[in-house]
C-alpha cells in the first residue's frame, strides 16, 4: 500500500470515528439528560418505567430517521462521485487499468480508451480473454518492464515506465505508464496493480527528430571551415549564458568550448574596448525587438592574438520569456587585413600575391595588381574598363551568380571557390572574396575582389584522390581499386560465362635484396618489375601491387589455361633479363600463382588466397616458375595455419617429447650411442612427425626455442644414462638450418653442455647436407666453434644434396650419414649399390665415420659391413623408442668400449 493510500484510509478511519464519537455523545447526552428531567419533574416510578421506555423508543425512531437522512445523502454523493469518476476515466486521453502483478499483466478492468491505444476492445484484453496484454509489449522491452514494476512495489512508490507497444494491427507505438500497487479486496490477494497508460509516439518522435537535429547541428557546426556556431541564452533576469558552441570556438576564439559554456563573460571579455558596449547595446535591442544581430568585432585573444570577427545571430523568445539567439561567428581577419591593406598603401595592392580587381558598383573594373595579370593573362590596360565577366567560364549556373549579387548587396561581400577563364582559354579555379568598399559615411562606392589561383590545391586533391587508389612507389592500382576491377570483371565474366586469371606474383629474394643493397634499391627493382609487367601485358589487362613485393595481374577474356600459361611464359621470359641498379645486376624473377574464375572461386578473396596459395607452391620449386591452383593446396595451406598457431602452444602445454634410435656397431651388434628424435603429442591430431612441423618452425621463428628444448633434453637424458652407468657413446641431435643462423647459437650449445654436464665429445650435432652446401659460408664458422669444444658434426641425409669434395674438405665434419633412400633398396639395385659403395669411399678419403640410415635387412648390414661401414640405425635393430626402453637396450647389449 502506498503512502497516499494509507493517508486516505486514515482520513477515512477518522472521519468514522469523529461520527461515531458525536453520536455517543450525543445519546449518552439524551439519556442522561432525559432521565434527570423525570426525576426532577418528581414523576411516579411506575410512570418512569412508561417513560423510559417511550423516551427510548422516540430516540430511536429519531436517529434511525436522521441515520437514513444521513445514509441516503452519503450513497447519493458516493454514486455521483463514482459517476464523476467513470466519466473522467472514460474521457481521459490514456488507458485506466486494474491489473494482476502477474507476467501476463491480467487485467481485471481497462477504459474504453483501450479500443483507441492498443486497437482491442476492453472485453477482448480483460481476463486475458483473446490476448494477454504482456504479449503486446515489444519483447526487449517486457523485462524491462516486469524490473521497473517490481522495484517499485518493493520501495512502495509509484511506478512509471515507457516501452513499446504492438497494436492490433501490428503497427508499433510508444506507451508511457504511470501507476501503482493497492490492496487486493476483491480477491484477497495481496496486491494489484492501478493506473494510467498514454500514447506518447508522437512525443518519441519528437525527440528522436530533436536528437537527430542536434546531432546534424553538432556535425555542421564542428566542421564547418572557418567558423564556429553557437547559442546564446538571456534570462528574464539579464544574465546571459550560452547553451551550445561548437569546436571552431576554440580556433577562432582562443578558448575552449567548455570555458565558452561555463562563463560567458569570458567570452564578451575578449572585445575590445569601445566595441564591447556596443556588443551590449545590440545584444539588449536585439532582446527588446527579436532584430538581427550583424557585427564584426576586434578580440583580444587570451594569448594576445588580435583578430577580427562576425557574429551574425537570428533572435526568438523562450517559452519563458528568456531569449535565444542562434547564431554564427566567422573569423574575418583575413578579409579586414585584406580591406586594411588596400586603403593603407597602392604598393602593398601592386604587390600582394593575391590577385586583386577593382569595380564600380556596375561592374566596371577599375584597378587589377599584377598578380591579377600573372593568373588571367590579361594586360592591365586589357582589364581596365571591362567587366569581370570576362572571366566566366560558364561553369555555374545563372543562380550561382544571383546568389553571389544577392549576398553582395544585404551583406556587403561574398566569398567562395569559382572557377574562372583565362586569356589563353584555360580554365582555373580561385579562391574568391569580393567585398564592398565604403566612403565615410558608410556608403558602398564599389567592390574589391581578391582571389588566389587554388590550382595546386585542386592537383594536390586530384594526386590525393589517385594514391588512394593507387601504389605511390609504381603508380600501379592498389589493392582497393584492384578489387573494385575484379568484382567488375567477375560480373562481366559470369554475364559472358566467361573466365578470368588472377596471377600472383611474388619476387624471388627481394628480402635478400632489400638487405644487401638497400632499400632504394629495392625501390627501384619494384619500379623496374612493374614496368616490365605493364610492357609486356594487353591493352585491359591490370596490373596491381598489393603489399611489398607482392603484385596481381588480372587476365580477362582467357578461355583456357593453355592460353593463360601461354601469357605466364611471355611474362617470365619478359622478367629473366636481370636488372641494372648502381651498377649491379639483379634478378627479377618471381614465382606465380594462378587462380581461374570461377573455377577456383567466386569471390575476391577466394581467388586472391588461392592465387596465393598456387604461388606459394611455386616458390617452394624453387621461384622462377609459376603454379595453377589446387584444391590440395588450400588443405596444405589450412594445415600450415593450423600446425602455425597450435606450435605457440605446445611448448607451454609440454606436447613435446623425445624418442631415441639405437645407433649399432655392426660387427659386434653392440649399441654404441642413440639419435634424439623429436615428436609432438598433439592433443587433436595425435602424435605429429617433424616432417610436417619443422619448417613451420622454422618460418615462424619458434625453430630456436624448440631446438633449445631438443638439445638440453636430450643432454639431460644422456647425463641421466651416465650416471646410471651406462656406457653411453655418443647423442646425436639433429640441428635445423636457421638454428645455426642465430648468433646465439654456439652460446646455446655451450650453455646447456654446461648447466647438463654432458661431455662435449658424447654430443653430436647433425646438419642436412642442402643447408650446409648452400649456407656454408654462414655455417662454417659456427660448426667450427664447436668441433673446437670438442662436439662432433655430421652432415645427415648425405646424397640427397649438391656437395663438392673441396667444399666437405673445409668443412669440420667428423661423420657422414647416408640417407636412407640409398639404403632402401640395396642388394636389389645396383645404381644404390654403387652409391653406397661411393659414400663409404669418400668418407674414408676423407677420413670421415660414416653411418647408414634405415638400414632393415640382414643383407643390407652384410654390404654396408663388407663395403667398410662399421655403424648404422634402423628397424633392423630397433624402431625409435622411449628413454626406458632405451636402458633396456643398454642391459641387454655389453656396453661397447668403443665409440665412432
């Protein structure tokens, strides 16, 4: 029960009891009263009984006559309050309602103002009879809705709420409710819910138009150039205050917008002396009359700065009697210097940069400058007594030129871009600003006009709007235009059933470039390869750079991909010449790849990531060269994202583990040392060779952390053996290319040798033969430090490669191993027979251990022993298995005295 209802019910419970009170009274008063009279009176006892009971009965007969009186006038006024009432619920513009607080807002009784809000009638929403009327509130708004409700009722206060609200006819208006909870007499329930429900759609429209003015009012004003707008408040009081500035305030003014807002004063501070009560005076005239506020004001600006304005401002009067003005200021300074110069001294007027014209107030030019000449090409003595129409380009429209006189003659100037002809016919635009020139009394004697050639401007605009869509190195289109052309080709190839290619090409070892001969000289490559692109292309074909050195080349009307690799050839020959730059030549090769529409896709970036993709793979065959895309390439491409991002992960999650390969003497079958193989439990895919991950590694960087990881574990493990005593031999640890590219590499080594306590000489590192042949230069040194320590070297999967022997002669190696695929096949074929029988032979020429991969029969043991190799691994012996199984291995095997 709210605190109203309470007061009600007790004003009520005091009214009954000041009634009930009066009467008692009243009646003790009768009776008392009554029954002294009879004894005074001297009355007979057998009378006074008589009496008394007459007496009574007459009191009663009384009261229940003056009680109906009383009653009936009481019903009477009840009935023509509660008629009152129903006609002022049935007349009032909104809904009156009574409600169960329950979520479907049963109602019990709704107004036919009902009909007019929701469309239904009251009988149809009452009792939920053919709709609960919480079904017609919008959805996002019956939460809402229920919270407001119920936290009132729980703070015992009135509730107000709006929402949306669907109508019969499913259209959708706004409701605002005001109501409360009263006791529930009817239904002895605790509580249910009265009030009042009006349409205010019209009101919310209102607002949302107000708020979507302010907000253009907002957007106008803060970008409007060279001036500020604002509003301007004068209470009924006098004080003035304004209500809204926009940013310009702040660049006009010296102020900031805040300040302008808070303390108006501050604002009128900065004219100057006299023009300040003149500024008042206006303002007050302006307050009385609603005339127009038109000045132009000197400020002094807090940082000392003078500079000229114009306010002009429209008045109207508040609905409380303040005015509002709405207002502009426009920083004029340069116009007043303008003015100020061409009064002050003809030099100044002959020499300014601005071209200036003189006229009468008909048209008739008077006066030019020189810079007037130098832009229009017309001779002073050429110019004078013409009229500036001799300049029209007829560019505007009759009513570009009305609204310019129009503007001259209320406001006395105008200024704006126009575009104007010169003598020789071209046609240029300028800055303009004509104003009129006043004797002293005030009255316009002419017009100045001074404008300034924006030519520059509008071709820095033009250059702005071209590198938007264009690469500023090669003016090639970028990658925004070069989709715009491709959805365009692409309609027009799906109107034709047609096709397209998307090639993309990528330059062979620009990084290399970049670094070895710098930056410009990498500019100039891509300026070179984009020329040469261009040269050798169709009329309609595009060429595009789209990142670094990364450019597309879209192929319209190509009907097969013979025709396409056709092109693609001329490209390649057109590309092989190397290029000239500071004297170096440099190629300009590239790998491409190729994407067809709509074969291989039928959106932009389907078919730029395919082409991507098909590239990728013709730079793996090692560039120059180009690919068609496949599908099997975006599953590689999938893959390689996938392994790219779970890599980041794995070492942190502990996913990697090492497995160990018996390396085994073949003449005693003993096991003289273990290789450390890396594999990955992927908690998805399961266990993942190195085959697939290493050189995402690799290209990620991630290759240095993880061979880290390998290294230390690996020694860590063998320092474990050792102290178990076991005769360990030799770890060997294979090492990627871009491990020992790192500087820190023979740190790392050194370091974790040191922290495991491995001996160097049980350690060796094994690095493919590719890596050490084409790198050597970067490797040598390194793997040098290192044999120096005491760790050996082997150079893996030896014969896969390019290798010479004067280059395995420089380089510190102590074993070679040979791959696998030559071992495969022996005894059955002879080429692997022999190649094997070579290896051996190098190794001892130079003075080399050699070990042999994958070695699973007898009879391959049997050569390799009688050919000279005395070591080899394989499933002959032993699968790569856990550390433990390793002991296992070494309790079963005598440890071997000897080591490799």
């Amino acid at each position: 029960m709210t605190m109203p209802q309470r007061r009600d019910q007790s004003s009520a419970s005091r009214s009954a009891l000041h009634t009930a009170a009066l009467y008692a009274v009243v009646a003790a008063g009768w009776i008392l009263t009554s029954d002294w009279l009879l004894t005074l009176f001297g009355v007979l006892p057998q009378t006074v009984l008589l009496l008394q009971t007459v007496k009574g009965l007459g009191f009663v007969a009384v009261t229940s006559i003056l009680l109906f009186v009383l009653f009936r006038a009481q019903l009477r006024r009840r009935e023509e309050s509660e008629r009152r009432f129903s006609t002022l619920v049935e007349n009032l513009p909104g809904m009156v309602y009574r409600c169960e607080n329950d979520r479907h807002w049963t109602m019990r009784y709704v107004s036919r103002a009902a009909q007019r809000l929701t469309g239904y009638a009251p009988a149809e929403l009452i009792g939920n009879a053919r709709t609960a009327y919480a079904e017609l509130i919008h959805p996002d708004d019956r939460e809402h809705v229920w919270e407001e409700v119920q936290q009132a009722i729980k703070a015992d206060r009135p509730f107000q709420v709006e929402y949306r609200l669907y109508r019969q006819d499913g259209s959708l208006i706004w409701v605002w409710e005001q109501g409360c909870a009263v006791p529930d007499k009817d239904h002895k329930r605790e509580i249910v819910l009265e009030g009042l429900m009006l349409d205010v759609t019209e009101r919310k429209q209102a607002e949302a138009i107000a708020r979507e003015a302010a907000e253009r009012l907002e957007s106008v004003g803060d970008n409007l150039p060279g001036g500020a707008i604002y509003r301007l408040y004068r209470n009924p009081n006098g004080d003035y205050r304004f209500t809204y500035a926009s940013r310009g305030v702040e660049r006009i003014l010296g102020i900031s917008r805040e300040q302008m807002l808070a303390d108006a004063a501050s604002v009128f501070s900065l004219t100057e002396a006299p023009y300040d009560q003149f500024v008042f005076a206006s303002n007050e005239r302006s307050a009385c009359d609603l005339s127009l506020v038109d000045m132009e004001l000197p400020q002094r600006l807090p940082d000392g700065t003078r500079k000229w304005i114009a306010v002009r401002s429209l008045p109207y009067r508040s609905a409380e009697g303040g005015v509002l003005w709405d207002g502009i200021v426009l920083d004029i300074s340069e116009r007043k210097a303008a003015e100020e110069k061409l009064r002050e001294a003809a030099a100044v007027f002959a020499n300014t940069a601005e071209g200036v014209v003189i006229t009468t107030l008909d048209g008739e030019i008077r006066d030019v400058n020189q810079a007037f000449v130098d832009v229009t090409g017309y001779g002073r003595e050429e110019a004078i007594g013409e009229n500036p129409r001799i300049l029209k380009s007829d560019r505007h429209e009759h009513g570009f030129y009305q609204a310019m006189w129009q503007s001259l003659q209320e406001t006395g100037q105008w200024r704006g871009e126009i575009w104007n002809r010169r003598k020789d016919g071209m046609i240029f635009p300028e800055l303009l600003t004509i104003s009129a020139v006043r004797d002293g009394q005030g009255k316009a004697t002419g017009y100045v006009g001074v404008f300034t050639d924006i030519t520059p401007i509008k071709e820095a605009e033009e250059r702005l709007e071209f590198l938007a869509q264009h690469d500023a190195l090669t003016g090639l289109p970028n990658r925004l235009l070069l989709n715009a052309r491709l959805r365009h080709s692409m309609r027009q190839a799906k109107r034709r059933n047609g096709k397209l290619a998307l090639l993309f090409f990528d330059l062979d070892r620009f990084k290399h470039i970049n670094d070895s001969l710098g930056h410009t000289a990498g500019d100039q490559l891509l300026q070179q390869f984009a020329k040469r692109l261009t040269e050798s292309l169709r009329t309609g074909d595009t060429v595009a750079r789209i990142s670094g050195d990364e450019f597309i080349v879209l192929l319209e009307g190509v009907d097969s991909s013979a025709a396409i690799a056709a092109i693609v050839h001329k490209l390649i020959e057109a590309l092989k010449p190397p290029v000239i730059i500071d004297g170096s030549q440099v190629g300009a090769t590239a790998s491409i790849g190729i994407s067809l529409y709509p074969d291989d896709g039928d959106t932009e970036a389907m078919l730029l990531r395919n082409a991507d993709a098909a590239m990728y793979r013709a730079k793996e065959e090692g560039g120059n060269s180009y690919q068609f895309y496949t599908a099997e390439m975006t599953a590689a491409a999938f893959e390689q994202v996938f392994l790219d991002n779970a890599l980041r992960d794995a070492l942190d999650n502990h996913e990697f583990r090492l497995v160990y390969q018996p390396l085994v003497d073949l003449s005693s079958r003993r096991l003289i040392g273990v290789e450390a193989l890396l594999r990955w439990d992927h908690p998805q895919q399961g266990t993942i060779a190195p085959a697939r991950f290493i050189h995402i590694a690799e290209q990620n960087g991630l290759i240095r952390e993880i061979g880290r990881w390998v290294l230390r574990s690996a020694c860590e493990q063998g320092v474990r053996w050792l102290n178990k005593g076991f005769d360990l031999g030799i770890v060997a640890v294979n090492v990627a290319g871009r491990q020992i590219h790192d500087r820190a590499f023979v740190a790392d080594v050194e370091r974790i040798l040191t922290d495991t306590g491995l001996p160097p000489h049980c350690l060796d590192l094994e690095v493919s033969e590719n890596f050490v042949m084409r790198r050597a230069d970067l490797g040598v040194g390194r793997l040098k430090a290192l044999r120096m320590q005491g760790v050996g070297i082997a150079i893996d999967d030896f014969g896969t490669g390019y290798s010479s022997l004067s280059r395995l002669k420089r380089l510190p190696i102590t074993k070679l191993k040979i791959d696998q695929s030559f071992v495969r096949d022996i005894p059955d074929d002879p080429n692997d027979m022999a190649l094997c029988d070579a290896v051996i032979a190098i190794s001892r020429s130079l003075d080399l251990a050699v070990i042999a991969e994958g070695v699973e029969t007898e009879a391959q043991a049997a050569f390799l022993l009688e050919k000279g190799c005395g070591v080899a691994q394989g499933y002959l012996f032993s699968r790569p298995v856990s550390p433990d199984e390793i002991e296992r291995l070494f309790a079963v095997h005598r440890p071997a005295s000897e080591s490799i």
